[in-house]
C-alpha cells in the first residue's frame, strides 16, 4: 500500500493517520474525490450522487437466560413482494440482513431446541432496524411474537 502523497493530503485528507484500516479508508477516499473531481471537456468538473434507498435489520438471538444462540436462522420476507433472504446468526447470535428495499417485512426466527419468533418491521430508507429476539427452550410448533425498533 503506499502512501498518499503530498496533493492528496492538502486536497483532502486533513492529518496523517497511522497505516490502520482508518488510514486505509482515508486513503481510498481521496483517491476517489480526486478522481470525481477532475475537469470534463467543458471545465466542468464531476460529481457523483449516490442515493441511499435501502434500510436494514440487525439483531442479536439469545435465549430466556440471554445466553447467545449461535446458528440461529432469520427468514426475512417482503410482505408487498415475497421476496426472502435468510440469515444465520454468529457465534455471538449476531445477524444482519444487509441492504433491504423498503416496505414492510415478516422476520422468523428458528433454532434447534428453541420455539419460534415472529415479528414484522417496517424498513424506511436509511434506518437500521433493531431486532433482539428471545427464544424460549422448546419444540418448534411454539411462537414467540417479538418487536422491532428503528435504531437512531
């Protein structure tokens, strides 16, 4: 990796950060603004527009003890489109569902031994919605209604 120079650090980057992902980010972020910023054939110069129009759902499992729950699966589906993705939690019952369209999504949450959680979420553009089911020690045929809040 080398080093940003000189011209990029007066354009862009403010101080010079030790050889971290941080430093990393920094970097490639600068190299992208130059880059945007070069003049077209007008003297014009270029600018990107990105538009963030997905949420997302995340979450950590756990267990009536609040013991983590580790290979837990979350189906995730759109009610307008039944589209679904499924997720499985880490080690640490951690989920996440990654980038979802808007709209309103019906979550269920199932692991060996554990009775079932139900829940349904609406996704707004930018927000990151927050899911913690607790599941109860069980068969599969019990259901555990949960609720989801938009995190800020």
């Amino acid at each position: 990796m080398t080093v940003p120079g000189p011209w990029c650090e007066q354009l862009v980057c403010t101080a010079r950060v030790p050889n971290t992902a941080e430093h990393v980010e920094s970097y490639q972020n600068c190299r992208r603004w130059l880059v945007l910023a070069i003049p077209a054939g007008n003297d014009s110069p270029l600018f990107a527009q990105t538009t963030v129009a997905t949420g997302s759902i995340v979450g950590t499992v756990s267990d009536s003890s609040k013991a983590f729950i580790s290979g837990a699966k979350i189906s995730i589906t759109s009610t307008a489109t039944a589209h679904a993705i499924e997720v499985t939690t880490n080690s640490y019952g951690a989920f996440d569902s990654g980038a979802l369209t808007p709209g309103d999504y019906r979550a269920v949450i199932s692991a060996k031994g554990f009775g079932a959680g139900r829940s349904t979420v609406t996704v707004l553009v930018g927000n990151t919605i927050t899911l913690n089911p607790t599941l109860q020690i069980g068969g599969d045929e019990e259901v555990v209604e949960v609720q989801g809040s938009p995190r800020r």
